[in-house]
C-alpha cells in the first residue's frame, strides 16, 4: 500500500535527496524485486521456446 500521496512523491522526485529516499521506500524496493523476479520467469519460458 502507498504510504505516500501522489503529490509527495512527485515532490521527492525533484530533488536528489528525495530520490534517494523513495528509493530506500520499503514499498519501492518489494516492488522492484517482484518485477524482477516476474522478468526472470518471463525470461525463462522464453529461452524454452
């Protein structure tokens, strides 16, 4: 779940410090790891084919 308004984090993304807080987010980090562990299955099946 977003802790974080829309508007918060358009905000953070404007500066270098608030990017890299966004990027030590909890909820950003699972994500990342979740679309990357989906890319490697999506890898996967297409080197079988």
């Amino acid at each position: 779940m977003w802790r974080r308004t829309k508007m918060e984090w358009f905000r953070l993304l404007k500066t270098k410090r608030g990017c890299r807080l966004l990027l030590k987010d909890p909820f950003l980090q699972q994500l990342r790891s979740s679309m990357q562990d989906e890319d490697c299955d999506n890898s996967y099946f297409r080197s079988i084919l």
